[in-house]
C-alpha cells in the first residue's frame, strides 16, 4: 500500500467532510423537485453523507482511502436521482485526487 501522511489525512476528510454535507442536502432536493421517493432519497443521501463522516474518521488507515475512492463513485452515481449530482461528484472525484498528490506531494518536499 502506502503511507498515510498528516497532509493527506487533513485534506482527505475537509473533502468527505464538505462532501458529506452536500450528498446529504441534495436528499431535500431529491424529494421535492426529482420526485425521489423519500425513503430511497433519505437512504441514499443520508447514507452516503454518513459514510463519509465514517470514511473521514478512519482515514489514518490506508484502506480508508480505498474506501473514499468509492465513496466519490458513489456520489457520482446519486446523479442517477438528482442530476446536478454527475457534476458535483465529479467536482468532489477531482478534489479528493488532488488532495492525496498534493498532500504528498508537499509533504514529500518538505522532507527533503
């Protein structure tokens, strides 16, 4: 596998945390104006949102990285209920990558 960086931990749960906070307001927006039965909108969001606060605590382990690796093909396929989701999942994929090469990146500088 690979080493767990303070770095990539810090930004790795900023990123599921704002990620969990949006997944679990698109389950509202799912209900009312997608027409989502509200007990598959509310397991699918609140899911996914509880998830990723559970991911965000386990962090310091490298397969929790692995974990939200598929969390974010998770919340790109909530898109499949409230289309505006295929994007911000995709915005939520690309910070998520980029928070781990960052991380390592800087922190691979500084031990130099």
């Amino acid at each position: 596998m690979f080493d767990v960086t303070p770095g990539m931990r810090r930004l790795g749960a900023t990123v599921l945390g704002m990620e969990a906070i949006v997944v679990a307001l698109a389950t509202p927006v799912a209900i009312t104006i997608q027409n989502v039965e509200p007990r598959l909108a509310a397991g699918v969001g609140i899911g996914l949102a509880v998830l990723c606060v559970l991911v965000a605590g386990l962090l310091r382990y490298p397969a929790a990285f692995i974990a939200g690796t598929v969390l974010q093909v998770l919340a790109i396929a909530t898109g499949f209920l409230v289309s505006t989701m295929f994007f911000l999942g995709a915005i939520f994929a690309a910070l998520w990558i980029t928070a781990i090469f960052v991380a390592r990146r800087v922190e691979g500088a500084t031990k130099r």
